[in-house]
C-alpha cells in the first residue's frame, strides 16, 4: 500500500506540474493536445505505484482534462467526444501495465540472481579456508539449496568403489531413497506417486577424478543460473578434495602417532620391567636354591628385595593403566582443596622403604599451603617424582618439596642432589622415548608427571639444582575460600 500511495502521489503532483505548464495558454490550445500531455500522469503513476496508481493517475488526468481544459472552464461538463480521454488513459494504462510488470518482475529476477551470484562468491571464498570436510559439505549444501530454491539438496561423495550420502541440507531423506540412490547414481529417482525427485544433479569433479555429484529435490531450477551453480560446484569439488587429503593425512599421522607411541611405550617400560623382575627372580632363587645355608640377615634381605622390587612393579602397573586412560581420553579431574604437606605424605607413604635414605625436607611459603587440584594424580606426580629422585641421588642426601606464590598460582619444587638432567635432555625425559635415544631418567614415570599436570593446565619443567642435582618445576592453582569452608 507504501507503494500505491507514494505512486498516486506522483502522479497527483505530475498531473499539478502539467496544469500550471498549460493553464497560461488554454484559451489557444486544442483540447486534444492538453490531452495529449495529461498522458504523463498516467504513465507516472504506473511506473511509480503500479496499476492502482495508474488509475489514480487517470482519475487525476480526466478531472484536470475536463475541469481546466475543456468549456466552460471549472466546471465538470464536458461532451460526449471529451469523455474520449478517458477512455484513452484507460487504454494507455491497459497497454503499459504489462510491460511494466514484466519490466519489475525482470528487474526482481536481476536483483535475485545478482544476491545469489553474491552469495555463492562469497560462500566460494570460505570454502578457501575451510578446514573441517564435514563442515564444508554443509556450507555448500545450504548454499546450493538457498540458491537453487529447492526442498532438499543430498550431497553424495565417492568413496574408492563405494558411493555414500555425505550430507542433506533441507527436508529428511528416506533411508530406501537414500540406499537407491547410493546403489544405482544413474538411475531416474521416482517417488511413491511417481513423479521426478531428483531433476536437478551438479557433478563434483576435479581433474582426473570425480568427487561426487549433488542432487536437487523439489523446486525449479532457473537455467541462467545453472553455469553458476555448477562453477560453484567445481570450487567446491576442489576444497572438498583438499579437505579430503587433510583428513587422510591427518588419520596417517594419527596412525603413525599411535604407532610411535607404541613402540616408544614398548621402550621405555623393557627396562623398567625386565630389572625388578630379575631381582625377584634371582632373590627367589636364591632363597630356594640356598634356604638352609643363608643367615637370617640374609635371607631377610632376599625378602626385602622381593618386597621392594614388587612394590616397584606395582608402581609400574599403576602407571601404564594411567597412560592408557590418557591416550584414551578417559582422564577427569577430580577438583578439591588438599594441602600439599598431605600430598606429600601420601607419596611417601606409597613409597615405603624406598625413601628410607632419603628424607623429605618440606619448604611451604605463607599462603602456598593449600592448592586446588585433583589429589590422586597430583599425588602420582609426586610418588614418580620422589621415586625418581631416590633413583638418581645418592643414599642420605634429602628430597626437598618447595612451594612459592607467584601472581595467581602456587609454583611447587621438587629438588633433588643427585646427577641432574642434561641441557639437551630436559624435553625429552617427559615424553615415551627409548633409553637409547636419551637420558638415564627416560621414562613412564615422568611422562605420567608430565600428562598429569598438563590436565591441570601447567607445565612440568626440569632445570639444574645449584650445587648439582635436579629441580622439577609446575604450578597449581590455590584453593579457592568458598571451596575451603564449604
């Protein structure tokens, strides 16, 4: 109705315009010219407003025509031949309103498919930088279907012989239609009542292969913008290979990772097995083969052997079935305020004897006492770090377990005295590598660590202890007040 009105308004005003042009000169002007011109309002208004407006502009015509234009002037008397000009703006409007109609309803198709060319530039440039495959098929389904003003569009891709539905975008797919499809990609695709589903398929190519095709259901294709929709498909036929290659590559690296990742496992535990079993074994030996001749001192320390090394083995264990939660995904924090000398006696505890020569000198800053943390794993970080530093420093020199506060966290030190960690092994000895292939403290143990305090959003680091030795480095959030007096 905006439009009707802005419409009857110009011509009213053109039919204004036309009257003050020609009133000066009425009296010497024929009548069939005054209107002639009056034609304009006509024309003005169809163009403007349409044909509502058109016949507002004849009502305007007319009534100027025989009230200005024809005697006696101001009146609304006219002859029978002056009631013609009606009839002629009538015809006028009858003859133009086609073609105006046909002229907007043109310059509305020009302007959609301008948007939709727009659309799909702009579509073809993210598809550029696109990295999830998934996540491209749905664009280029969403845009296909805005574009082509259709129900459904089904993307299927070829897969080596086989040819699989990718992605829908639009109303659900049966899956018989869906299976039909995916079985014979040639076949006319009829539904229950037997008309066309699929009239429409886009073919995604690249050079040398075919990717997949897209198929149109519903709706009617304007063929001028078929060779657009298929550029885009040959854009999309190429970002859609290139994601393809970087999900192959990327499962080839995920193989090859798991693969490593194996085999380094395999390393690094031979050592860690292999020698607390040779103590058993030759300590259980030994008792067996030698019962009646070993001392009690003897024998009670054949015993304190098994008993040691088994602990170690169960240690072991306990670590190995931590990894494979880790690489499972499997691990969740368990978050809760715990003070950190009850860590550390926790560690301890689990150790036993074998930080009987090594005594644990606590070192706590004002304020760094209680952390927020999960207290099993940070707990292994410490019994893995503890048993590490037994390992490595020599008997009767202490363990130290520092802690500082520093901006928002709690930094925590473990310091030990023995032969510390080489400059070009401090990354290495948090990662499964192979004893060959690094330093002495290679391990599961410290691969733990590391996992286990990277899951609390930190970093285990290593650097020289002064004097010699080790200092293994990560930092924990302090525990929150409401968490402590709840």
């Amino acid at each position: 109705m905006r439009r009707v009105a802005s419409g009857i308004a110009y011509a009213v005003g053109t039919t204004l315009c036309c009257v003050a042009v020609l009133l000066p000169f009425r009296s010497n002007l024929p009548p069939f010219l005054a209107a002639l011109l009056l034609v304009l309002p006509v024309v003005v208004g169809a163009i403007a407003g349409g044909p509502l407006a058109g016949l507002g502009g004849v009502a305007c015509s007319f009534v100027s025509y025989i009230y200005f234009f024809v005697r006696p002037y101001e009146t609304l008397v006219g002859s029978r031949q002056d009631w013609t000009a009606l009839v002629t703006y009538l015809a006028v409007l009858v003859v133009i309103t086609p073609l105006l109609l046909r002229e907007r309803h043109q310059a509305q198709r020009e302007a959609e498919r301008a948007a939709i060319v727009e659309r799909l530039l702009e579509v073809s440039e993210r598809l550029v930088g696109s990295q999830d495959l998934e996540e491209l098929l749905a664009v280029v389904a969403s845009a296909v279907r805005e574009a082509a003003r259709c129900t459904t569009v089904a993307i299927f891709l070829y897969d080596e012989s086989e040819r699989r539905l990718a992605v829908s975008d639009g109303e659900p797919l049966q899956p018989s239609w869906v299976a039909s499809v995916a079985a014979n990609p040639d076949a006319e695709l009829f539904d229950l009542a037997g008309h066309p589903v699929a009239k429409e398929r886009l073919a995604l190519v690249r050079p040398g292969a075919r990717v997949g095709e897209v198929l149109l259901i519903g709706g009617t294709l304007d063929r001028q913008l078929e060779p657009m929709l298929q550029t885009f498909a040959n854009q999309a036929s190429a970002a859609i290979s290139q994601a393809q290659l970087r999900d192959e590559a990327g499962r080839a690296i995920e193989l090859e990772e798991t693969d490593r990742w194996r085999r380094s496992l395999v390393g690094a535990v031979t050592h860690d097995l292999r020698s607390p079993l040779a103590s058993i074994k030759a300590a259980a030996t030994t008792l067996d083969d030698s019962a009646d001749g070993l001392t009690p001192a003897v024998r009670h320390d054949l015993l304190r052997i098994v008993v040691d090394q088994t602990d170690q083995l169960d240690r072991l264990v306990t670590n190995l079935l931590d990894m494979a939660k880790i690489e499972s995904g499997l691990l969740a924090l368990q978050l809760e305020p715990v003070a950190v000398a009850r860590l550390v006696e926790d560690a301890q505890r689990s150790l036993g004897p074998v930080l009987e020569e090594h005594p644990l000198v606590l070192d706590l800053d004002d304020g760094a006492h209680l952390v927020q943390c999960d207290a099993v794993l940070v707990t292994q970080v410490f019994t893995n770090l503890f048993a590490n530093a037994a390992r490595h420093a020599p008997a009767g020199s202490p363990i130290e377990v520092r802690t500082r506060v520093h901006g928002d966290a709690i930094d925590l030190f473990v310091v030990d005295h023995g032969e510390g960690v080489r400059s070009e092994d401090r990354e290495r000895i948090f990662r499964l590598l192979d004893r060959r292939a690094g330093s002495s403290r290679a391990g599961v143990g410290l691969a733990i660590c590391a996992a286990f305090v990277a899951a609390h959003g930190a970093v285990l680091s290593v650097r020289d202890t002064p004097g010699g030795g080790a200092t293994f480095t990560f930092a924990l959030a302090p525990a929150r007040l409401e968490e402590v007096l709840r």
